[in-house]
C-alpha cells in the first residue's frame, strides 16, 4: 500500500458475541469486509506481527489505546489493530490487554495483508507468515498516510519498532488538517 491507494478488498472472519447462541462459549462467526471497517470513516489502522509478542503486547497496542481520545479529536473515527491471526486469538489477546478502545481484525489467512503488500516470512522464529510492522490513516478506504518499519525482509533478524508507533501517528494527525494529506 502507499499514499492515495485503496486498501484491499477482503473478507475477514471475524467471531461476535451473542448471548442467543447459549452455552459457556455464546460467539457466532460473521463476515466482516473491507467496506465494513474503513467505508465512511477516518480511521488508523497498525498491523503487527502477532498478538500476545512483547512489543505489540507492551508498547505498540497499549500506546495506540491510550492515544485514542486524543485521536479521535484529530478525527479518527476507529483505531484498528490487524495482525495476521485467527479471530479466536485476536480476541483473547483483546480481552487480556483490557481492550476498550482498539478494535481487532483477524486476518488469519494473511489475505489482507498479502494484498498490502506486508506479508513476510518468520520462519526463523516459528511464526510462519507475518505482518511486517505498518501503520496507516486511512480516510474513506484510501490511504492519507502510510507508517512503516524499515528494513521490510523475510526472517529479519530484528522486529524493528519506532516508525509504526502511536507517538508517530499521533504526531503526524497533529500536523494534518482532517481529511486532507499533510
């Protein structure tokens, strides 16, 4: 992805609550696409390379909870955290982190994310297909701005960490007047 592109067109399968379902465990599954989380919205959207890993667990996620008020007076409508894993890891991970303001989407296959252009191999660490680290602002399902770590390879050595941050964002949508590119 870059600047002034369209973000993929996927179908997420997402599980929902619904306590009609009865029973210890009352989730459904529901199709969730592209349109339904960006169609409309001004939104920031980070990938990372798994739910429940140290840098996503203790900076990353938590920093971009914690800046949703002041995002959404910059105009963000939603904060989403994308990570190639399935639904039912991405919310656990959600309610161990105490979740109230981010968003998840599970893109377990790694379709969106393949489409991003992000996807990379972790094999050196056992992970399989990742995320590479990225963040965006994404107006309307186009990309105002685009957050990247460097140094995008397969089986990296290091999880580099900085570019993606919420600081980062946060300062650019400082600088931005809403709905137009800085």
């Amino acid at each position: 992805m870059k600047i002034g592109s369209a973000v993929p067109q996927v179908t997420f399968k997402t599980r929902v609550r619904d306590e009609s379902v009865g029973g210890p465990n009352p989730f459904r599954w529901q199709d969730m696409t592209t349109a339904d989380y960006f169609a409309g919205k001004r939104v920031v959207l980070f990938s990372l390379p798994g739910a429940f890993t140290p840098t996503c667990s203790t900076y990353q996620l938590p920093g971009f909870e914690k800046s949703f008020a002041r995002m959404r007076q910059l105009g963000i409508d939603a904060i989403y955290c994308m990570s190639v894993n399935d639904s039912f890891v991405m919310n656990q991970w959600a309610k161990a982190q105490g979740l109230s303001n981010v968003q998840v989407i599970p893109d377990g296959s790694g379709e969106f994310t393949e489409k991003a252009g992000m996807l990379v191999r972790k094999d050196n660490l056992g992970f399989g297909a990742r995320s590479w680290r990225y963040a965006a602002v994404v107006d309307d399902g186009i990309v105002e701005a685009w957050f990247e770590e460097p140094g995008r390879c397969d089986d990296c050595a290091d999880d580099p960490y900085g570019e993606t941050s919420p600081e980062k964002v946060l300062a650019y949508l400082q600088t931005a007047r809403v709905g137009e590119p800085a």
